[in-house]
C-alpha cells in the first residue's frame, strides 16, 4: 500500500486557493473549477468544493519543508498566527503549527538532524 493523494473538501475554493495557493505558495498540478491538484511530490494535496456541511473538519497534515524558521517568518510576515509555536520536538523535528482558513491544522517539520 502506498500513500499518494490527500483530498480536503472545501466550502470556499477561493479562500482555500488564497491559503494554499498564494499564502503557502504550493504549485498546482492542475485545477477545475470545483477540484485543484497541488503536486507535493511524491505525494498530491487536492481540494474539492463541498457544501459548508460535508467540508472536511479538522484535519491535519505533516509536511515536511526545507527550512521551518523561514516558512514561520514568512507566514508570520503574512499577518498569520501560528496554533503553535516554533518547537523542537523530542521525535526528531522543529516544528510550527497554522491553521488553513477552515480549521484544518497544518504542522510544518525540518528535521533536527539528516537521521529524521
């Protein structure tokens, strides 16, 4: 079994697109006008419109970024909060943790060492 696409439905596709597509700059594989594709290789971050009550309710995604302090910095310069604080934590990672416009939770990862 392999992991490959995480969809999050979504009650605004334009507030979602604002989020991810422009505040966190992921880059889209491809976009319709109720389903978009983020390629997180080797994985795929989808969003699909949904009605308020069949939206996806607190999820949460582990992404793994290059360097967390500047993504901190950078969303912080946006004007966002973080749900958590820059940590480092005792599995290996310095993490932070935002929150998409909807609730889901989005925690941000540098390994602490190249063993993580």
């Amino acid at each position: 079994m392999r992991f490959t696409i995480c969809v999050l439905h979504v009650p605004d596709m334009d507030r979602a697109l604002a989020f991810y597509r422009d505040t966190l700059g992921l880059p889209v594989r491809y976009a319709f006008d109720e389903y978009v594709e983020f390629d997180l290789n080797p994985a795929t971050l989808a969003l699909h419109q949904a009605q308020p009550d069949q939206a996806t309710r607190h999820a949460g995604l582990f992404l793994v970024v290059e360097d967390v302090d500047a993504l901190d910095a950078r969303l912080r310069g946006q004007g966002l909060e973080p749900q958590q604080p820059l940590a480092d934590q005792d599995f290996g990672y310095r993490t932070v943790m935002y929150a998409d416009p909807f609730g889901n939770r989005l925690e941000f990862a540098t390994p602490l060492s190249n063993e993580a």
